[in-house]
C-alpha cells in the first residue's frame, strides 16, 4: 500500500497493481485509422535552468505562456530518441515539436530544429511515421508586418521537408497578435501551402492550451473562426492533408469533420472526448471519424495502438471498452490550465521508466501539484499503464519523500 496526498493535504490508501497490462510491442500499425501520438522530450537534468541557459518554462503573467528568452534547451537526446522508437514499436506515428514536446513553453526554435532532424532520421531508419511541427516560434519579439511571419513559417517548414518528414502547420501566436482579421489568416496560409511539397497537417489549438492564440483564424466566434479555416482549406485541398482540432469541443469537431472536403481528413486533439471521436459514427448516421494526433498518446501509446486494432476488425464495442476508462486520467491531466498537461505526461513516462529522472526543460515539473500528480499515479496505475508497476511505485514514493510525505 502507499498513501497518497489530497489537495487538502489528507492521506488516502492506494494498492498498486502487481501486474500490468499494458500491450507487448510488435503490433502491425492501425489501418483503419491514421494515429499520431505527439511526443514528449526528455530534458537533461544537468544542465543550468537559470536566464540565459536552458530554455525558461512559463511565469504567471508571461502572455500565452510563452517563455522568457534564454538559451537553447538542453534535453537528454539518447531518452527522448528512445521514446519515440518505443511510440513507433507500437505502430504509432509520432508527431514530433509540437507543444506536447514543449513547443514555446521551453522547447526553443533552435533546439526543436534540431529534434526534428534527428527524430526524422530514426523514423528513417525504423520505419516509423513522422510528422513534425511547423511554427513561428523563432521570433524573439513581435512580429512587424505579415512577410515576416511568413519568412519565419518559411523557414521551418523548409527544415521539415528537407528532413523528409510531413509538415504540421502549427497556430502561430505572431500571426495571432498581428492579424487583422480573416483576410490575414488566408494571405499568411495560402502563400505556405501553395509552396508545400507535399499535403501538409493544418492545427487548431484552442486558446485553453494557449491563451495567446485566442480569436485565432481572425474571429473570438468559433462559428466565424471555422468558415475561415475552411476557406483556407477549400482554396488548397489538394495541400492539405488534414486538421487538426484541439478545441476539446467534441459537438464543433463532429459538425467541422462534415464539412472537410472529400479526402481532407479530421484528426482529433480533444483529450477529453477522443474515444467517440475516433470511433466516428454509425454508418446510419454517415460513419463519418476522426484519426488521432493526441499528447494523451503519448502516456497511452500502447493500449490506444491496440484499441486501434481492435477497431480495425469493426469492432466498436471492444474498442470503446478498452479507451473509454482511460478518460478519466487524460481529463485529469489535461484539466485546467490545460497547457500544463506535459507535467503529468512526463511524471507518467519516468514513472513507467521510459526516463531515469523527473526533470523537465525549465522546470516545469513544478507546474503541477503534488496531489495532481499523485492522482495521476493513482489513475495510470489503476488502468495498468506501467509496465513494472513495482518500479513505479518506488518512484513515487520517493518523490513523495521529497515533499515530506511518508508513503
């Protein structure tokens, strides 16, 4: 047994699990769906987080979370290379920079750059499936005119093609905070598609994951927000692959998914709603689905691959039953303020030993409570995640020690 902390300090009694269940690696990749899981990065735990080092995780006030400048961000690259080939042995594709991996919450542009590069090569060299954020993230300070957000998307998407990955056009809080409304959205977007070498990924991040991109495609009205972004994708179809909406609306992303030309494909960022979702429909009703570019993936990489598969036979019913009791821990992480959801994932893949520490670019292992992430342990350990249950228990109570509870 180990006790575990609440919010108002009381301890409860939890039994850890003696078995897990989490899937062997080896399975085909789903068929039936394209799934991404976006990826964490495992940070180096020796190097100096202070100004002017690392890359610097949010402060209170700091807009959209963005982080106070600093130097690159120091990660342990044999770690994070590693997960993303454990992500890959499962058949997932791994969407990599994105803000799962930090993305202007530490991960600079420099830093990610080279990520992207690397993470590609193993994709190459493994045959795993990579598609890698494209931002705007290499502006140290606002933007002064639309050519220069478009320089910068420019830029990165070259870096992208050029490491033989699919791109994934991130929201740009530049473009943000620039735009003066819609028009500036198709001008910024159509330019970069049109020189796109191949169909590329378009994301909607809601402002919960990031204050700063609030009233993004030129509209604080959803309603208004999506005629745009579907005029961006009705002027390009043949550029666009998919999008992907992180709104954690379940209702606007069924009602978007609709409207999606024949051949656009709609990939689900809800992490509150993903198990319907990805289900789709019922053929009646137009057996209409969403595929999956989600960071809870990167905690539920194995069992989601084999949900998939049992979907692929057509079963519904077996699919739901093995995603559905993992919402509670994803909505538990992802709950507000949602952008902080990395915490928990990383705290999950140091305790399923994928990482040998509890470190994080910049801190940001501290944006969480301990009760939070004690909650977190208690969920994933309930839904059998980790793959040595015993080690993850010995984790957690040592940082439980750190905080002055006896577990």
């Amino acid at each position: 047994m180990i006790r575990l902390p609440d919010a108002s300090g009381a301890l409860r009694v939890h039994t850890p699990r003696t078995e897990p269940s989490v899937p062997a690696a080896g399975g085909p990749p789903p068929v039936s769906r394209t799934v991404f899981a976006a990826a964490h990065v495992v940070a180096d735990p020796f190097a100096d987080p202070s100004p002017g080092h690392a890359g610097e995780a949010p402060t209170p006030g700091h807009a959209g979370g963005a982080p106070a400048p600093g130097g690159p961000a120091a990660l342990d690259w044999d770690a994070t290379l590693a997960f993303r080939r454990h992500l890959w042995s499962h058949g997932l594709g791994v969407a990599e920079a994105m803000d799962t991996a930090q993305r202007g919450m530490g991960l600079d542009w420099t830093t990610a750059a080279e990520l992207i590069r690397r993470s590609a090569a193993e994709a190459a060299a493994c045959g795993g499936r990579i598609a890698c954020g494209v931002g705007t993230d290499q502006l140290t300070g606002p933007a002064g005119s639309l050519a220069e957000i478009r320089a910068a998307y420019e830029e990165q998407l070259a870096v992208v093609e050029e490491a033989g990955a699919q791109a994934i056009v991130m929201a740009s809080r530049a473009l943000a905070a620039l735009a003066r409304g819609p028009e500036d959205y198709l001008e910024v977007y159509g330019r970069l598609l049109r020189q796109a070498s191949e169909p590329v990924i378009l994301h909607w991040l809601g402002p919960m994951f990031d204050p700063a991109l609030a009233g993004y495609w030129g509209s604080e009205d959803l309603d208004t927000a999506t005629e745009t972004l579907l005029a961006v994708i009705a002027e390009h179809p043949d550029r666009v692959d998919g999008v992907k909406v992180s709104l954690l609306d379940a209702r606007r992303e069924a009602e978007l998914r609709r409207r999606l030309p024949d051949g656009v494909r709609c990939y689900t960022g809800d992490d509150f709603h993903y198990p319907e979702l990805i289900a789709g429909e019922e053929p009646a009703a137009g057996g209409r689905f969403s595929h999956a570019l989600l960071g809870i993936f990167d905690p539920l990489g194995p069992l989601a691959a084999e949900a998939v598969r049992v979907l692929d036979t057509g079963d519904r019913a077996g699919f739901r039953a093995l995603l559905d009791p993992t919402v509670e821990l994803s909505r538990h992480l992802f709950r507000a303020p949602t952008r902080y959801y990395k915490t928990g994932v990383v705290l999950l893949a140091w305790l399923a030993g994928h990482q040998e520490h509890f470190a994080m670019v910049g801190g940001l292992q501290s944006a969480r409570s301990l009760p939070h992430l004690a909650r977190a342990y208690e969920l994933a350990d309930s839904l059998g995640l980790f793959p040595d249950p015993g080690l993850a228990e010995s984790r957690m109570r040592h940082l439980l020690a750190v905080y002055g509870v006896t577990a």
